[in-house]
C-alpha cells in the first residue's frame, strides 16, 4: 500500500499523485504537494474589487456590464447579489441572479454589499 495522504476534504483513502499535484477521485477534489507537507489545505482568502474580503453568504454588487456567455442577456452595473457561495476557480463566486439564474462570477467584478 502507498503512502499517500487522505484526502483533506472527504477523507478518502484513495488519493493519487499526478504530477505535482495530489487528486481524489472520490470528490474530485485536488491539491498541491506543498500544500500536503504544510500540514492540509489552508483558506483562501478571496477579495472584492476594492479589497474587501468576501465570505460565504454575503451580498455583493456588480461593478461593470457582464455579458452571458451563450445568451444575449447581460447582468447590468448595480446588480445586487445576494446570498453568495464561495468555490475554487477562476470563477470564484458561485451564485444565483434573478432575472438570470445561477451564475459563476469573478470576484474582481464585484464589491461588497
């Protein structure tokens, strides 16, 4: 049996390395050999336009015209935002927008409510 470490999210034992990086298949959930040896996963600390930072269930606006990627509609400047959810990505705000439904958006493009 490898030594390989469980995962930090869901505890799987079934953890692989691919490359520098270390994957669950079980959650899909990847992270860094740095990361591993330092001890686990630590919080990403996640900005708004302004440098306010964001955290899961907070309410944000929309600072500049953001166009839908495979739709005609456009989520306007001022667009409140409620409710946000926080994920890994370069999409890194998961949330729902009335009028649109549920969106990813870049924390660069929005400040906080």
């Amino acid at each position: 049996m490898s030594n390989l470490p469980n995962c930090p999210k869901c505890s799987s034992a079934y953890t692989y390395d691919d490359g520098t990086m270390f994957v669950c298949p079980e959650c899909a959930h990847e992270w860094s050999l740095d990361a591993a040896a330092a001890g686990g996963d630590e919080a990403r600390v996640i900005k708004d336009a302004h440098g306010t930072v964001l955290q899961d269930g907070d309410s944000v606006t929309v600072i500049k015209d953001l166009k839908v990627k495979g739709s005609s509609l456009v989520v306007k400047v001022g667009t409140k935002v409620k409710n946000i959810r926080l994920v890994e990505g370069d999409h890194d705000i998961d949330c729902r927008i009335d009028g649109v439904g549920a969106m990813k958006l870049k924390s660069e493009f929005v400040k906080k409510a």
